[in-house]
C-alpha cells in the first residue's frame, strides 16, 4: 500500500519529506499575531502597493466627483472671473510677472495667476477649458485627503483598530468632504481655483509628510512636503496655517519617539510660513504702482526686481 506523500512512514526510519505549501499559509506562518501584516509591514503603513480595495476607493472618490460636478462646464465667467481673468491684460504674456507678482484689482498670487495664463493661452474665452482645470485641481486634493487618511489610518497610533478598513475609510471620508456642498463655489467659480490650489497643496504636504514619517524615514517624501507647503504659500495666504497643522500631525498621530528626528523637516516648512507673511506685507493698494510704497505698506516689487521679494 503506498503511503501519503509528506508523512514518514511508521518504522521507516526515514525523515518525514514536507510537501509544497500554499502561498497564503506561508504568508501567516511567516506573521503572526501582531506581525509585519499591522505593525510596520508596507501593506497597512503608508506602502505604495495597491490592492483592491485601494482601487475601488479610489474609482469611487472619482466618480462620486464627475457626478456631482458634471454640469459645472456649463458655466459661465461670473464676478471677478471677468475683471481677473477674461479681460486682464497681465495674462497675455507667459510667464505673466505682472499678474503674478504685482496684481491687478486684487492681490497677486502666484501660482493660481499662472494657470489663469495657462488656460487662457489655451483657451481663450472659452469657459470649459477654466472648469476643466477647476475640477482637476479638485480631483486632486480629494485624492491627496484619501491618501492622507489611509496613511493615518494604518500609522503607528491607529493601526490596531483601523488598519484593515482603512481603505473604506478613507473613501468614505474623501467622498464626504470632496462632494460637500460647500466645495461647490471653490470648484464652480473659476475665479476661487486660487482656494482650490491652495487647499490641494496643504493636503499634498500633509500627505507627504505623513508617507514621510509613517513607516520610518522616506526623505524624498519629506522633501515633497516642503515643496508642497512652498506651493501652497505661493498659492493663497490662507495657507499660513499650514506649519501649525503639520506640528499638530505630528503631535497626534504620528511616534513621539521620532521627533528628534523629524524636527529638522519642520523648519523648511516654517521658512516657507515667514515667507508667505512677508508676501502680505508686499501688497499693496488695488492696481499698485511697481516700486512705490503704499501707506502702511511695503513697496510691492517691480517684475525687474523679483529676485529681492520674498516667493
């Protein structure tokens, strides 16, 4: 009679010959209770691995936002639109320093500035294109909550009760906030894509920075949170509250272990705030004059001299 494979036989002598082992049960062999699968593992901290469920999240944010802003294309140049964008002449010229740097009616913001020329380089009149590019810059912020959730979620303080449904989770709290129906002037009004940038780029930094510091150190991911936080600066003054809410982060969720080793990524961060607060001090007046000083304010620059104004 012959006898199963993997088990020696009685009195044979012989060691006992294991035979293959599925994948899966190799993979809880290998971790269990407490292992690698919650605690430090790339799958629930942060990792760039897709799974599934991942997948499905994300599908769903983005339909949830095509729905419900599908008929913002219809929309046409309202208030400030006009003046700021359909009818200034800062926006002809690429790069546009004047609008950038100097204003027209109302204060110059950088980044948002440049994606105005940008679209009205190839765009012209035509509104579809603004709201196009309106319900990007969205879409993109809500995927940067998602992400920032999800790493939250499977970091070291919540990884225990929320790790496994931290995808479900995030979903659900990026649908949430990105089809509220307060997003609707920030993603309708072409004109509020300067609130848009500026929110998209705070959670691009926090989301970063969280990546950065949620599995041990990954400094590329802390260097794009500098950069991010510079964008958002650049993007609107609403944005100074951005250092604040990184050290609150960091305070919250992530090991006060590690702090030593994070603090030196807060400072840049910090730069970027006291240089958004010596932006404030630069503008001036409505329509201000390049190199003269408003009363009770800082002389705004002239393009030509750019390079001494804090950006």
């Amino acid at each position: 009679m012959q006898r199963p494979r993997g088990r020696a036989g009685r009195g044979s002598g012989r060691a006992a010959v294991p035979g293959p082992t599925p994948a899966g049960a190799r993979d809880r062999a290998a971790a269990p209770t407490g292992g690698t699968a919650l605690t430090g593992g790339t799958a629930l901290t942060g990792g760039t691995a897709l799974t599934g469920s991942t997948v499905a999240a994300v599908a769903g944010l983005c339909a949830a936002i095509a729905v419900a802003f599908a008929t913002s294309f219809a929309g046409r140049f309202v208030f400030d639109d006009v003046n700021e964008i359909l009818t200034n002449p800062a926006l002809v010229d690429l790069p546009p320093w004047r609008a950038m740097f100097v204003g027209k009616t109302l204060p110059p913001r950088p980044l948002p500035y440049l994606s105005f020329a940008l679209d009205h380089r190839l765009h012209g009149d035509r509104p579809f294109g603004y709201h196009a590019t309106n319900l990007a810059v969205h879409a993109v912020a809500a995927l940067a909550l998602f992400d920032l959730v999800r790493t939250t979620l499977r970091g070291p303080r919540l990884r225990a009760a929320c790790g496994p449904r931290a995808d479900v989770l995030a979903g659900i709290v990026a649908t949430i906030w990105a089809v509220h129906p307060l997003q609707t002037q920030a993603v309708t009004y072409v004109y509020q894509r300067i609130e848009s940038l500026a929110g998209m780029f705070v959670l691009l930094s926090l989301a970063s920075f969280a990546r950065a510091w949620a599995a041990g150190s990954r400094p590329r991911w802390a260097a794009a949170a500098v950069v991010a936080a510079a964008a958002a600066m650049a993007s609107k003054e609403s944005a100074v509250v951005l250092p604040f809410m990184a050290l609150a982060y960091d305070w919250c969720f992530l090991d006060r272990g590690g702090w030593r080793e994070r603090r030196p990524w807060h400072a840049p961060t910090g730069r970027s705030w006291s240089r958004s607060i010596s932006w404030l001090h630069c503008l001036g007046a409505p329509d201000p004059t390049p190199g003269v000083q408003q009363p009770g304010r800082a002389a705004c620059p002239a393009p030509a001299a750019l390079s001494g104004c804090p950006s």
